[in-house]
C-alpha cells in the first residue's frame, strides 16, 4: 500500500476516533465505542480478536464551590475523588514535615507549594509508586481531614500541560479533594485559622472497559506484541496521546495481515495508561505472567505523528540482529531517527519483565517532553497531527518486521 493511501486511512480513523469520538476517558461510553470500533477494524482484516473484560470506575462532577466569609475561590473537582460538603476550620500545610507535625483531624487542609509541586502516584498504582508519595498519603489518611484543597503550578512533567493539576488523581484514595491554581492558593492563605466552606459534586460510577488483542498465529512463542493505549485523560480528544498510536496499530493491522514473517505479531490495544490504576496494563501483566520470555520484542506506539520534527523509534536492551535491523531501518528511512530513551510510556511494563522493546514517538515530543503544554488538554486534538507521519511510523513497523 502506497503511503499516499495509507496517510488517508489515517486521517479517516483518527477523525472517528478524536473527532467523532473524542474524549475516551476510562469507564466512559465513548471509550467502549472506541474499543469496539478498534475490535471490528480488526475482525474485519481478519485477525483473531480476544476482548478482556476490566472492572473500572467512571466519574463525573458538576463542579466544586469554596467560600470564606462569604468570599468565593475557584477549585476544580479532582478527578475520580469522591464528592463532598463540609465546613471546617481551614489549615495550610506546605512540607512534608509540617504535615508529620500538625494535627489536621476534621479540618479542611490546604496543600500548597513544596508538598503540592508534582502529582501524587495512585495509591494503588503498580508501575511507579515513589515511597515518598505513599508517605504523604499513608500520613492524610492516619491525620483524617475533611477534606483537601490542592494548590498546583505548572508541571508538564508531572501532569503534562494541564494547569493546574489535581494532586491527587486516585480512585482508591478516599479524602474528598478539589484543586486550584498555586496563584489562587496564595489568597486563600489568608483564611488559615477561619472556617471554610467546600463543595464537591462529585460521583464514582462502577463501570467496565475492555483490553482489545488481535493475533495473526495461533504461536506464543518469539512473538512481536505491538501495543497502543486507547484511553485518554478527561477533558482531551487524546489526538497525540494517542489516537495516532492506536490508529499505527490498525493500519498494522491491513498492513501484516498477508505479511509473512517467521515472527507470529500480537497487536494489543490497552485500556488504562491515563488512568489512576492502569487497569488493563495491570490485566495484561497478570495474563502473560512468566511468559514475557516467550516475547521477542515489544513495539510500544504513544505520542507518534505529531506536526513538528520527525518520528522517531528509541531502542530499549534490544538483541543484536534486532538492534541491527532497526539501524538499517534509521539508514533506509530518514523520516524516522533514534529517540532519546524514556520510560512514561507502557513499554516499560515489558522492559520490567525482561523483554526487549522500542518505544515509538515523535522526536519533538520526546525532546520537549518536560515543557509541552500539550498533552492532556483539549489542545491534543487533530490540528497538531501530521498524518503523513502516523503513515511512516507504521511503514517503518513493518519494514523492520520485513528486515527481521
């Protein structure tokens, strides 16, 4: 298939996907039509589809509302928290140290600056759990408050361009909190001491999300498992992250689907990795348990085909022929280059269970990673893909398929 076609294929799926679709939170009804149209492309190529069943929560809020002697102060409505309505005296709380010192039971505690600058991992969260992190919560949770007003600044590493952050972003984390911009925390420092007033109209809904695999061979063993997470934060169409990488997967799909390789392909559309419990990451770990040694390699797609810069394919402990292959792919396409390594991305699922992986991305976003204000926010949407891009990244998957 020429690229030209392939580039059209591409735009039709993202516009379904971002577009017509758009924000693909986890739990959500659009992030089950997302899945099922990912399933049919699939079945309709051909491949064998399996369809794993993840027991999730969604949430929604009708906002959040904070006063102080009859002063009012934005706060948002953390995301998967639970709703609340109290009135308490407020306390600031800025440091660690000061949080193991101060007594917060049954007040409204105010986080702000140092303890507040990055977000806190998911209690629960399997890949990444600082114990500093599981520290300042074990120390909320034993203090008791009512609730948490979070003051945040711009941290893209952390949260990537949203501004502010919730702090906390945690379904299993059960303090009521809202957050608000670190600006907006400066002024109300001045009602520490003074009783405050906090709505949350938040809510947890159980609900189900679904892991999606498509296999070309009925074989395990020495199999290419190509993956892309589906999902997306609230509140973004996830163009970029990652509409483009499940989209690389389903041209794959038409792509190897008459490919003959010594290699069976395994394509695998993830449920979770912008979600508080990466619940189908974790599902996948736990079914392929003590049989990542049957894996020949990993070729994780997030971040791909974005406007500026080139695409680029970073290596991670990869075999010799494998690493030789990918080098005359970087030769014979200079469209595609070798990234920096980072590990923000579910490749590093595989690399923790000892298989090989490369990650596939977009140079630009690789390089700027730590000051994008991209991903995340309804700026991720179609106006910053470049669809001849997402077509090279899946020619480059399979011309390094071919080279193997």
């Amino acid at each position: 298939m020429d690229k030209k076609t392939l580039t059209e294929k591409a735009k039709s799926h993202l516009e379904i996907l971002c577009s017509e679709i758009g924000e693909r939170r986890v739990g959500s009804e659009r992030n089950r039509k997302a899945t099922t149209y990912a399933k049919k492309v699939l079945e309709d190529l051909g491949w064998r589809t399996e369809t794993t069943e993840l027991p999730v929560i969604d949430w929604k809020t009708e906002g959040a509302t904070l006063t102080c002697n009859g002063e009012s102060f934005e706060v948002f409505s953390s995301e998967y928290s639970l709703g609340c309505f109290v009135k308490g005296k407020l306390t600031a709380i800025n440091t660690v140290a000061q949080l193991e010192q101060t007594d917060i039971k049954d007040k409204i505690v105010l986080l702000h600056g140092e303890i507040a600058s990055q977000q806190i991992a998911p209690k629960n969260f399997p890949f990444w759990n600082p114990e500093e992190h599981q520290y300042i919560v074990s120390l909320l949770e034993k203090g008791n408050p009512k609730a948490l007003i979070c003051a945040t600044e711009r941290n893209a590493v952390s949260a990537g361009g949203v501004y502010p952050f919730p702090l906390f972003e945690d379904g299993d984390f059960d303090i009521p909190s809202v957050y608000t911009k670190d600006t907006e925390g400066e002024k109300l420092l001045a009602c520490v001491g003074q009783r405050v007033e906090l709505e949350s109209k938040a809510i947890r809904i159980p609900e189900t999300a679904f892991n999606i695999i498509g296999r070309n061979d009925h074989q395990a063993r020495n199999r290419i498992v190509i993956t892309a997470h589906i999902d997306t934060k609230i509140g973004t169409p996830g163009a970029i992250d990652n509409g483009t990488g499940v989209v690389i997967v389903l041209l794959l799909a038409e792509l190897l689907k008459e490919q003959l390789s010594d290699y069976p392909i395994e394509l695998v559309i993830l449920n979770g990795e912008d979600y508080y419990g990466a619940p189908g990451q974790v599902k996948y770990v736990e079914e392929n348990s003590g049989k990542f040694g049957e894996m020949l390699l990993n070729i994780n797609i997030d971040g791909s085909g974005y406007k500026e810069g080139l695409s680029c394919f970073s290596p991670f402990n990869l075999p010799g022929h494998i690493l030789k292959a990918l080098q005359k792919v970087f030769e014979d396409m200079p469209e595609i280059v070798e990234g920096l390594p980072w590990y923000q991305g579910d490749h590093s699922m595989f690399l923790q269970n000892g298989c090989p992986a490369i990650a596939v991305s977009s140079q630009w976003f690789i390089e700027n990673f730590e000051t994008q204000e991209l991903t995340h926010t309804p700026k991720d949407n179609l106006s910053v893909v470049n669809y001849e891009r997402v077509a090279e990244c899946a020619l480059g998957i399979v011309e390094l398929i071919r080279k193997l």
